[in-house]
C-alpha cells in the first residue's frame, strides 16, 4: 500500500459511472449497501443519530454511510465506503491519530478488487476488527478502501496502546487472513477530509443512487422508461444560453426558463426533462453528463424528479 503522502500526490479520482467495471464491481457497492455492514457495525441503521457511547464523537455526529467507486492515480480502480456524516465533526481534537489496518485479499479479479464469492468473507474481517477497535479502544471508524487486492480500513484514535493486541484478537478469528496495521498524525483529518470523502460529482452520484433505491425498494421498473425533469442554477443568461447550446441534439426539451430571487448569485433558472430509464448505471449516466456540463457553463445541476412506474 502507499504511504499517506504516496495517496495524497494522486489526488485527483474520477467517477466511474457504470460503464466500465461492471459485474463484480456492480456486485461489489450493491453488496456493501444491502448486505447489512452497517447495522452490524452499529446496530442501527446507517443514517441513525450516535449515542452517548464510547464510540461516540459528538452529539450531533450523525452516520451516513456512503460506497462507491473511484479511480486511483487515475487509472486503477478502487472501492471506497465512508461515513459520510463525519464531516460534520471532523476533526475530532482526541482523536490526532490515523490507524490503518491491511488485509491482503485471497480472491480477486483483474481490477483488484475481491471476487463475489469472497466480499461476505471480508465483511465479516471487517466487522470484527471494526467492532472490537471502536468498543475497546474508543477508535473512529472512518471507513475501508479495496484497492489492488488489499482491504484497508481507516480510523481515527487516540493514545491507546492497546491497539495491536486488540487488533491480533480479533484477527484470530480469521486464520486465513493475514494483517498489518499503521499508524500516523493526521491531527486534520486531511486523509478522510481528502481522500475517503467524495468529490462533489461523486457525491451527486451518490445521492443519485440513494434516490433510486428508493424508488427500487417501492417496485418502481426501472428499466421502463419515464419523464425525468432536471433543474440548473446560473449566474447569467449567457451561462444559461452557452449550457443550452451544449445539450443541443441530446433530446432534453425545455419546460422553463424563469428569472428567480437566489441568495446564491444564480438567479437564472432553467427546467429541462427528457424521456430515460432510471437504471443506476443509465442514471449515473446522464445526471452526471449534465452535472458536468452545468460545471463547465458556470452553472449548479441542482436536482432531478420523476414518477414512480410500476408496469
């Protein structure tokens, strides 16, 4: 694995958006927000408010766990879960240290990352050592990378030194998997501020997928295609008129342009919708097109809406 300053050189990740790495790497973030990882960790559900427990932060510290994933030194592929909600708090002043613990996988594919038939396997490494870490040494769990056949998890502790032989104990449980662990400064949290956390694309992809499966878990088709109504934000007319002539061709009709009290400095709003499936590979697809042309005209893709369809 690289050291800190190694990750922070290649800072810069982009968005993979389901075209490529499908299959296993589909099956991977599926895997991780549906097989329950968080509500064994915490017992409770990901978006729960934290209690005045040892693994508390703060009171206003709420988790919201987030997986997706990214490109590393913009060419190989990684998965990343993060407790978004830290950032609220973060940094947390008792809490200067960063400890990383590394799991060599046994089984991966040609990305790096742990086949199917291993990911259940390593939840449970990671549920364990994460368990015992947060309850015996009042560590953070900030969150756990795959990349390049390593399962690396990240917290943020104190002066504990009980570490290691909590660390060994847990990992006694699992003979087939050996282990290395680190620790560094990072009083700022600059690795999870800079690294774990997402960009503001991938944070809109994010969001994008929280919102499908709502409409999944509802029995929404969403392979059936549906009026989705998209709103962007500029500063000027212009930006408004320069992002119009980009999306030319690509089918969107315009249902408004309007002129609206903004506290922001983006007055200029525009409504645009077209007909599309809400599959998260189609959907990551065009939001995010559209996010980043609303970037390059100066403009803020704030949201889009549909309907449900269930035949």
């Amino acid at each position: 694995m690289k050291s800190f300053s190694d990750h922070m050189t290649y800072r810069l990740r982009l968005l993979l958006i389901g075209i490529a790495f499908v299959g296993v790497a589909s099956f991977l973030v599926v895997s991780i927000l549906y097989m329950g990882i968080f509500g064994k960790l915490f017992g409770k559900s990901a978006d729960a408010s934290v209690d005045a427990s040892p693994s508390a932060v703060a009171s206003s510290h709420q988790q919201d766990w987030a997986a997706y994933l990214t490109t590393i030194e913009n060419v190989k592929v990684g998965s990343i879960m993060v407790d978004l909600g830290l950032k609220a708090v973060a940094p947390v002043t008792n809490k200067p240290n960063r400890l990383r613990v590394q799991i060599p996988m046994n089984t991966l594919d040609e990305n790096g990352l742990p086949s199917p038939q291993e990911f259940e396997a390593l939840n449970n490494v990671d549920e364990s050592v994460s368990t015992a870490l947060v309850e015996k040494t009042e560590a953070i769990y900030a969150g756990h990378l795959y990349h390049e056949g390593v399962m690396t998890l990240y917290y943020y502790a104190g002066e504990d030194s009980r570490f290691d032989s909590v660390l060994s104990e847990a990992m006694s449980a699992f003979p087939n998997y050996k282990h290395g662990s680190q620790i560094d400064r990072d009083e700022n949290w600059e690795f999870y501020r800079d690294f774990l956390y997402p960009l503001p694309i991938q944070l809109q992809s994010i969001g994008n997928q929280k919102t499908i499966n709502i409409f999944a878990e509802r029995g929404d088709k969403l392979d059936k295609e549906r009026q989705v109504d998209h709103w962007i934000y500029f500063s000027t007319d212009q930006d408004r008129q320069k992002f119009l002539a980009t999306i030319e061709g690509k089918g969107f009709k315009v249902e408004k342009q309007d002129v609206i009290e903004a506290t922001d400095g983006r007055p200029f709003l525009l409504q645009i919708s077209r007909f599309d499936k809400l599959t998260p590979a189609a959907a990551d697809q065009y939001m995010l097109e559209l996010w980043q042309i609303a970037e390059d005209c100066n403009g803020n893709y704030d949201g889009w809406e549909s309907h449900f369809v269930k035949e």
